[in-house]
C-alpha cells in the first residue's frame, strides 16, 4: 500500500507533470488542478480498485472530475499511475492533441467522462452508481466537484438523486480552494454553509484539509454510512505548492514566462528534496 | 378521404412497444422525471419495477444520470414531455449524451403543438432542428402507431444517441407495421406534380390531402420521412429530380427542421421548394383542431395549401 509520505512525493511530481504541460502548452488551469491533485493522488495510488493495463475492466471504480477544467491535475495522476507514458503530455494544447483543457474520455485512457461544462459531474457520477449497484460487484464512484461550480443548479438535482436512490458507493469530495475566476467563491455567489447543505439533502459529510494527505486518505478510506452518500468537503489552496502563486485568482488560468516556469520546478524539486523522494525519479 | 381508420394512444404504444422489447433485454431501464405514467410506462414499472428509476421534476439531472447508466452498459429510455427533455436539458443532452456517445434514447412526447391548451412552455416546435444539430444523433418522428412500435425497436437496435418525438393525442393507424430502418423514407403515393415530404403525425392529414388533390387531377408524390435525421436523402433527391417541385409538411417551425433538412439535400438541384409548418412566432393556445386547423395543419388546410402551390 502506498504510504502517506510516498503518496506526498507522488502528489509533487504530478505538479511537476503539470508544469510539465504548461511548458508544452503555454498556458492552462493551473490553481484548480493543484488545489485538487492531492485527493486525486490518494484516489489513483490507494483508493480506487483500477487497472492501468485494462483502464475499461469491467470491476473498476469510477473516477470522474465534475470541475474538468482541473484535467492537467488527472492527465499528470494518470500518467504516473501508468495509464500512458508521461511524454505523451508533450503534446499538451497541441492541434487533435488527445491532452487539452477538459477530458475526453473516447481519447485518454482511465478518463470516464467528457466534463467541463459545470455542473454536469454529479448526475452523471449518480447515473455510474445506479449501474454499478445494479451490477452488484461493489462498484464505487468518485467525483470531484469545485466549489466554484456550486451555484449551477443541476448539483443540487445530483444532490437529490444520490440521496433518495441511496447511492451509499458514491463520494463527491468538493475541492473548496474559495477561488473562482471573479474572486472569491463568497463574493460571487455564496454558497457556504456547504456542509450543511450536503447534509440537509441526506448525504454524511466530512470535512478536512484537502491538501492534508494524512487528512485525505482518512476521509477517502471512512466506511460510508450504509444508505448515505458522501460528501467530503475538502478545504484547499488554489495552486498549491507554488508560493508564489497561491491563493491567488491569478493562478486559476496561468501563462507562465520561461524564467516563472523555471522557478516553479525549482520549488517542487526542493519539495522532492525535503520528502526524501519516495517514489523514484521524475518520469 | 381514406377508409376508416382506428385511433390509438401514441404513447401508450410507445410504453408498451418498450415493455415488450425489455422483456428480452435486460440493460433496457426507464428513466422517469415524474413522467413515466403520462409516457406510457405504467405497464413497465410495474413488470420490471427493478429497471424503473423515479428522479421527480429534474431533467437536465435525469440526463445525466441517463448518461452514467449507459457508461456501464445499460440502454436508458427516459421519456418526458417533448420540450422538457430537449430544451430544458440541452446542455446535458449535448455533452453529456452527445458528445460523451452514449447509448441514450430519448423520448419526447406531446411534441409539437398538441398540448395545444398549455400553451407554448408546453409546446415543442425546435425539437427536430436543435436535436439535429448535435452530431451523432438519431432524430425520429414515427407517422402512426406501427411505425412507433417498430422505430422503438429500430432505436434500441441502433447503438448510440437516439431522439424520438412522439405526440399525445389519438393516432390514426396508416400503414401496415414493418420493420423500420433509420435513415429511410418510404414512398406512400406515387406522382409526377411534386415531391410532398412529411413526417410524424401530421402525415395522415397530409395523405388525405394529397388524395383529395389526386381526385381533382393533381398527382403528387408523397413520401412519409419518419427519420428526420439522418434524411433519406437519396429517396429525396430521386423524387425531386423526377417532379422538379418539393413541399415539406411537419407540426414544427418552418425553420431548421425537416424543411432544412431536405433544402439541404436538394441545395444543388435547383429545385424549388415550399416548407409548411409553424410561422416562426410565439403559437397561440386551444383545442389541437382549432390549432392545426389556424396554421393550416388539417387536411382541408393542407388540401387547400397544396392546390394553391400547384395550381
């Protein structure tokens, strides 16, 4: 089982990998894919029941990414997870190119769903659950919701859903990095007490510190309450990992310069550095 | 006029022709946006109530939905009011069924203008052009109650996207029930004067007024054109070479449906062509005759319409 420490150097050289796009791409999602790669690390490395070599296998858990504009944070998990080859993200941005700005699932393997339009995750992730109970293999879906995504309406009719259908093998885990392209998410349009929504619409709630990775293993591994589904409400920084950027509107769409690139992958090596890298070299 | 004709549900056919179908396949399931008894599916929750899942009044999320279910091999049919699973749900039916290429049907009922005294939140009259505009989807408009039968069997058969407008109030029974194939038309009558092109319901009428026109000398050719996308576009484009002249018939705007379509499969012929259907406007509310008969929808309005095109 991949510990807790190695899943942290994972995490780093996933960013990594991220920045690794962005250098072929130019520019990209950057705050949202590092608030959120964390739990998508633990989710790939210790969760999910996968297999890179047949990412359609019938037994898997579902992983889909609601706020698909995060795809870089998946492409990078996915590459490590040894979906495809970590140089096939060279071609990142790039015209027909299969790694663009929101998943396709027809072109990458282990991506099960076309996100990017917001609020679209959840029904679809019910929809997976429904099936997979029917299959009665224990089948689990993940999803990934960003808090900034909240206000479209078609969450809440998710939200229903997996509360009256039972979805007890459903989690959504809501990356609150309190950022969205305007500013922050409670000046747009809040949306807080999130935990006590999820709640009152049926669903156990968790909450923890999404860039925590002892914290994030903890929720993802809780044994769901049985009829419920659950929501993990996980608290983020927007970028994280780049002090420079984080926490900041700025990073939510980034076009790096040269020397900014440089500096960035300086700061994560040194991460790789003070974790003692765990998990072997940079792919 | 034709023989006496029998009268039959649209949409009870509609649940029963699934039911049956079901029977024999298991990844069939109905999708209800508190839809499913006033769709027909009464008889079907109650055989397979295991298959039957109830979402309430959501149905962009029941879209959703529909789409994760068939990413693990299951063949949803989620059937609703006709403007509620085409505009209400739009986006989720383009990325979500569309784009994703998931074996979703779609069934809209009380298409067009029949809920003729709810008015136009209730009415239906884009459906054809916007669900044509998404690649990959199957539009069908079955003309009678066999026809609706065999399209359901033809869209569970098809792999992949499937729209089907159906209507509600009583359907004439047209044709002898055969196997239905996407993408065809058939000829139902043979004529020199013009190519007459309609599609759903509205093509008993438009049979009584191309017979009416024959009894007063003017042999038109009429082609019922139950898919509408993809168009049969060779049947089309033979006919128009042949009569030189086209007129569409369909209880949708005049625009983007299968006007267009056709206009499209001719564009290169230079041949004329008159679209009827719905002005594109706001329609006005009351009983269904008193509507087909104000926008010229009735056989007497359609016999009419056509004499004057090809006096």
């Amino acid at each position: 089982m991949t510990t807790v420490a190695e899943l942290e150097a994972e995490a780093t050289h996933a960013r990594l990998l991220v920045l690794r796009m962005l250098r072929a791409g130019g520019s990209g999602h950057l705050g949202g894919a590092l608030s959120c790669i964390d739990v998508i690390t633990a989710l790939y490395f210790r969760v999910l029941r996968t297999n890179p070599a047949d990412p359609r296998w019938p037994g898997r858990d579902r992983f889909l990414l609601s706020a698909g504009h995060k795809a870089m944070a998946q492409y990078a998990v996915l590459a490590r997870r040894g979906f495809f080859d970590a140089s096939d993200l060279d071609s990142y941005g790039g015209l027909g190119s299969a790694f663009t700005g929101h998943p396709d699932m027809h072109k990458i393997p282990g991506v099960e769903a076309n996100t990017g339009a917001l609020g679209h995750g959840l029904p679809i992730a019910c929809g997976m659950a429904l099936g997979l109970r029917m299959d009665g293999r224990g089948g689990r879906v993940f999803t990934i919701l960003g808090d900034g995504e909240l206000p479209e309406g078609s969450n809440w009719e998710g939200a229903s859903i997996a509360a009256h259908h039972r979805l007890d093998n459903l989690v959504a885990i809501v990356d609150i990095n309190d950022l969205q392209i305007s500013g922050r998410t409670a000046d747009v349009m809040k949306m807080e007490p999130i935990a006590d929504k999820f709640a009152a619409f049926g669903w156990s709630t968790i909450s923890i510190d999404g860039n925590n990775m002892s914290q994030i293993v903890a929720a993802l591994e809780q044994q769901p309450a049985p009829g419920q589904p659950t929501a993990i409400l996980a608290r983020t920084v927007k970028a994280k990992g780049l002090t420079e950027l984080e926490d900041t509107a700025a990073s939510h769409y980034w076009k790096p310069t040269a020397a900014q690139l440089l500096d960035a992958e300086a700061e994560l090596h040194a991460r790789l550095d003070s974790l003692g890298d765990l998990t072997g070299a940079h792919p | 006029m034709s023989a006496v004709r029998e009268f039959v549900d649209p949409r009870k056919t509609l649940g029963q022709a699934i039911t049956a179908i079901a029977e024999h396949d298991e990844r069939i399931v109905v999708l209800s946006a508190d839809s499913g008894n006033s769709s027909g599916f009464g008889p079907f929750k109650e055989r397979y109530p295991d298959r039957y899942f109830e979402f309430g009044i959501q149905e962009h999320g029941t879209t959703g939905v529909a789409s994760g279910l068939a990413t693990t091999g299951r063949i949803p049919v989620f059937a609703a009011i006709a403007a509620f699973v085409t505009c209400r749900n739009f986006e989720a039916f383009r990325n979500d069924i569309a784009y994703m290429g998931q074996n979703v049907k779609v069934v809209g009922r009380n298409g067009g203008m029949t809920y003729s005294d709810l008015g136009p939140t209730h009415y239906s009259l884009e459906d054809y052009a916007i669900m044509r505009m998404l690649p990959g989807v199957v539009v069908l408009s079955p003309q009678d109650a066999g026809e609706i039968r065999a399209a359901s069997r033809a869209m569970l058969a098809h792999d992949g996207p499937v729209y089907m407008r159906i209507g509600g109030p009583l359907i004439p029974d047209l044709f002898p029930e055969e196997p239905f194939t996407i993408g065809r038309g058939q000829l139902i009558r043979h004529g020199d004067r013009a190519t007459v092109i309609s599609t759903g319901p509205v093509t008993a009428a438009t049979i009584d007024a191309v017979d009416s026109l024959r009894a007063s000398g003017v042999a038109a050719e009429l082609i019922g054109m139950p898919t509408v996308e993809p168009v049969d576009r060779d049947l089309i484009r033979d006919s128009a070479l042949r009569t030189r002249r086209v007129i569409t018939v369909e209880e949708h705007y005049v625009r983007g449906g299968l006007s267009a379509a056709t206009a499209e499969a001719i564009a290169d012929l230079g041949i004329p062509l008159n679209a009827i259907g719905l002005p594109h406007q706001h329609i006005t509310t009351g009983t269904y005759p008193g509507l087909t008969e104000r926008y010229g929808l009735d056989a007497d309005a359609l016999t009419r319409r056509l004499g004057e095109l090809l006096s």
